[in-house]
C-alpha cells in the first residue's frame, strides 16, 4: 500500500432500487433478475456484497419519473428508463436485516424532506441494522421532483445547497438530542430516562425550523455515515464541511486525482482530518476469465444502449426538453443559459467536444449518458481489473471505489467472486469486516 493510505479500499456498492442499475439499458440483459418489486432481489445483492466484504452498499433516488424530454414520461415508461424508484426506507430495512455486517445507505432530498423526518428515519435505520447506516444527502435535481412536492420549479443551485446547510444543523441536532447515556430503563426505581440529558433544538432557520428532541434515542453510530457527491465549487464546500464520505465521477485518474488534492485540503481548511473523509469515484467493471472474454461482454453489455435512454436522461439531468432540436442541431448561447441541472455534467460536454456550442449529438456522446461511457468502466481479467483500480488507489486518485452494475445481480456476482480474491491477494482489500458498525469498518471513528 502507498504511504497516503493509512488502510485498505474502501467499496461500496451503487444500487438502485429500481428495473434497471446506474446502466438504464441493463434490464435489457438476458442475465437480469426482474423481481425488482420483491424484497427478496435486494436481500440476494445484499449478501452477495457481504461475502465480498464490500463496507456499504449504498441506493440512489430520485423523486420523479424523467419527464423533460418531450415534456412527457411515456419514454420513461415505455421504455422502461428509472420508471421505477421505490421509497429506499423500506428496502434498506430488508437489506440490513438480511446481513449482519455489510453498511446500508440510502438517499434524501434536502429540498424535499424535512429534516425531522429524515433524523428520525435514519436513526431508527441505524437502531434496527446495529450501526450500520449511511444517508447520502442531495439537493436534487429537476421541475419534475419540485412538481411532485407541490412547487412549479426547481429552486437555484447555491440557494439549495443553503437549505441543505440548514437541513444538516437540524439533522445533526436532533441526533444528538439524546445522549448516549440518557436511557435507564429500570423498572424497578420507574426511572426510564435521564431528562437532563434529552435536549430540545429549538432551531428556527430561513426555510426549516424545528423543536426537537427526537424522538428516537441515540443510536449505536451516533448519526448514520454522511455520504455527499457534491462537484460544484459550492458542493465540494458542503461535502469538505459535512461528508464522511464523498462520491465522485471523473473520467480518469488525472481528473481523480485533481478533485481528491482539492477536497482533501478543503477538508483540512474546516478542521477536520482528511483521513477520516473518504473519496471513492463510481466506475463500472466487466470482468471475464480473460481479456478478450471480458470484452467480448463489454460489447455484448454495450448494445444495450438505446439513443433515447440518453436523450431522456440528459433532458432529466439538465433539466431541459432536448425533443425540440434535431440530432445535430447545436445549441445556441441562450439555449446552454436555460439549462440548469448539473453543472459539472455541461463543463464535461463543453471542454470535452472542444466547442461552446455542443449539439445534441456532442451531448450523448460527451457526457456518455445512458451508456456505459458515463463512467470510467475498467474491463479485463480479475488482474487487469485488480491493476487499474491499484493504480487509482495508489497514485492519489482516491481511497477507494463506487462499483456500479452493468446488469443486476451479475455485475456483483462476477466482481466478488473475480476481483475481490485478487484485490485481497494483493493485499489492498480487507480480508474481512473489522468492526461493528459501518463507520468503524471504514476506519473514520
Ligand atoms: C456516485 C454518485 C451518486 C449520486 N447519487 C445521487 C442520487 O441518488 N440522487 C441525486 O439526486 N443525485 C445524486 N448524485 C448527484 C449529486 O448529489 C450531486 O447533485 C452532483 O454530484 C452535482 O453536484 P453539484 O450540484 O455540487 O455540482 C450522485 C452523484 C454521484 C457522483
């Protein structure tokens, strides 16, 4: 291991509780389980993860069907493209209590949600699976989620992170509204509690306000892991400030390594220890026997792209109707000025086609959206893959890994039983979980 590891990679794992993975086109595969809608679908990819020792699998959300491309969510629909989220509570319940190590996140809104609500979920999450939570908070994306919550449009990007400032100050309030020691529970003197060490919050803030205390107890870890992907300059302030563990796409080591120098010292800036704040980019892998096996299936997995899982999902992310422009028709100054979703998702487009103006063609192709070119996809034997991620952990890119599915359950099933063994034989993945709860088996107590 290099000397700016002081322990192994760390790996998650990139659910979706949904038809498809991060990959829209892999419902398509001839490999993938359907029963998407059984609890028993996310038990199995739960102690798959586990065998492999992943520390945490972790699920994604979004609020809304994708409905900006062509103002309607019948391509969504038809084609089955993130049609389909279910409420991530429910199903992290089911994973936790299928497994007795493995870390369970799962996403909130801070738009959205009220940060009461979320304290408690989370703390009672973190109660039933013994210290195993992890929130990964957003601030959300597009019209079609603020139309579902009752408001016309999306709110600006900075005032969002604002709210979402103030979303963190209640959550981490109300979780620490009971000491560790405030419990009695002795029946026999009827003391339950300790009332001086229950406190309320009385927090009363531009957009939330809220009373407290919880009405949950400390739970085992204190407060779930925070998980934060945040790469605008404003996000990356918010995760420098309150994420434990920070999620990332960059298309190469380079790009890695430049965000990982910069966060880490932005960390430091807000008193805190950068080893205890953990970066891991999102890459797909496909692995075979060999080389040539594995890009035989990188292939086959490919094809399953169809063009409108990326004009769909570019309208969703940018929250703008790219129906209204032919194919190669470049978007004019005013056209990019009303584009407001992800911002490093534009940049991406614009630097990486080398022209202001992108056509509809340059988005698909630049961003890679709905394809496998969204994220770095490392494809190889269990020793091609092993050395790519070596070299990302080793040279400063990042502490570890987002593995994103090509095709569920096969994705995981392939990287356990294949690159996990040679990652541990190289001595760069642990050999077993560590600790009790989630934050103790990524090292950041
Ligand atoms: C691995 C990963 C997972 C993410 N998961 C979600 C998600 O589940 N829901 C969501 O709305 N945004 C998700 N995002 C987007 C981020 O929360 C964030 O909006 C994005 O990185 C842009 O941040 P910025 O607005 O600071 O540029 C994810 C990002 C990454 C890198």
């Amino acid at each position: 291991m290099s000397d700016s590891h002081s322990q192994k990679m760390i790996l998650a794992g990139f659910i979706q509780a949904s038809n498809c993975s991060n990959y829209t086109g892999s419902w398509r595969h001839p490999e993938t389980d359907h029963s998407f809608l059984s609890p028993e679908y996310y038990q199995s990819i739960a102690r798959t993860l586990e065998l492999g020792k992943f520390h945490l699998a972790f699920i994604d959300d979004r609020l809304a069907m994708p409905s900006q491309y062509g103002n309607s969510f019948i391509d969504s629909v038809n084609h089955g493209i993130r049609s389909v989220k279910l409420d991530l509570v429910p199903v992290m319940t089911a994973m936790g209590l299928a497994t007795s190590n493995l870390g369970i996140g799962g996403t909130y809104s801070t738009t959205y949600h009220h940060p009461y609500h979320v304290a408690r979920l989370f703390a009672t999450v973190d109660h039933m699976t013994k210290g195993r939570s992890a929130l990964n908070v957003v601030t959300s994306l597009n019209d079609a989620e603020a139309q579902n919550f009752g408001l016309l449009e999306h709110s600006n990007h900075d005032v969002r992170y604002d709210q979402a400032e103030e979303f963190m100050e209640i959550a981490v309030g109300l979780w620490e509204s009971w000491e560790n020691d405030a419990l009695i529970v002795d029946s026999g003197s009827g003391r339950f509690a300790d009332g001086d060490k229950v406190k309320a919050i009385d927090y009363d803030g531009m957009w939330f306000k809220s009373k407290g205390p919880l009405t949950v107890p400390h739970c085992p870890q204190g407060k779930p892991v925070i998980i934060q992907a945040g790469q605008s300059p404003r996000g990356r302030e918010f995760a420098a400030k309150w994420a434990e563990l920070i999620f990332v796409i960059f298309p190469s080591l380079e790009a890695n390594k430049r965000f990982y120098d910069d966060i880490k010292e932005k960390i430091l800036s807000y008193g805190r220890d950068p080893a205890k704040v953990l970066v891991a980019p999102a890459i797909y892998v496909v692995v075979g026997d060999t080389d040539e096996s594995a890009l035989a299936k990188f292939q086959e997995i490919k094809q399953l792209a169809k063009t409108v899982d990326s004009l769909t999902l570019l309208s969703e992310v940018f929250n703008y109707d790219f129906s209204q422009h032919a194919i190669d028709e470049p978007l004019s100054d005013s056209d990019l000025e009303s584009i407001s979703g992800l911002r490093g998702f534009l940049d991406r487009v614009i630097g990486l086609s080398g022209t202001n103006n992108p056509t509809v063609q340059d988005f698909i192709t630049y961003s890679g959206r709905g394809t496998l070119d969204e994220l770095p996809t490392f494809v190889g034997s269990p020793s091609s893959v092993a050395d790519n991620m070596q070299d990302w952990f080793e040279n400063g890119a990042c502490d570890g890994f987002v593995i994103a599915a090509t095709h569920m359950p096969g994705a995981y099933e392939d990287f356990c039983s294949m690159v996990v063994p040679e990652l541990q034989r190289r001595g760069i993945f642990q050999d077993d979980y560590r600790g009790s709860t989630l934050r103790d088996n990524l090292g950041i107590l």
